[in-house]
C-alpha cells in the first residue's frame, strides 16, 4: 500500500472542536472506484482533538496509478 498524505493548517483559536474527543480518529473514508468498476484504493480524512489534520489518498498497489487527481475523479458519491 503507498499513500500521499496532506495536512491542514487550521486555526483552532477560530472555531471550536468538533466532538470527537482527545485522540485520533477517521472522520470520513471512502473507496475509489474507477470507471471499470475497479477499486485501486481509498481516501481516508483525520482528526486529532476534534479538528480536521489531514487527507490521506491511498493505493492498493505499487504502480503509482492513485493521486489525488485520480481520486477526485473516482470519488463516488455515498449510495
């Protein structure tokens, strides 16, 4: 498996937490899937003490064939 990561920069002065707690956690995955219907990977965003830190773009593979512009066109919508 290879993944990109990106992190947010939010100011946590701005806006309170969300209330997810202390630790780490999954705010929101989801499964990339190519016009085949071919599943090359997943998008996984985190928070830490309730803020939103960073977007993960992962591949299943070693081919390289998943990057964020990939991913926003395979994102699907929740059925």
């Amino acid at each position: 498996m290879r993944c990109g990561t990106a992190y947010f920069e939010l100011d946590a002065d701005t806006v309170e937490p969300a209330p997810t707690g202390p630790g780490t956690v999954v705010a929101a995955d989801a499964q990339l899937l190519t016009e085949t219907g071919e599943c090359p990977g997943e998008v996984q965003v985190f928070a830490q003490g309730g803020y939103l830190s960073w977007l993960e773009v992962c591949s299943w593979g070693d081919d390289g064939e998943v990057n964020l512009a990939a991913a926003r066109r395979w994102l699907q919508p929740p059925s």
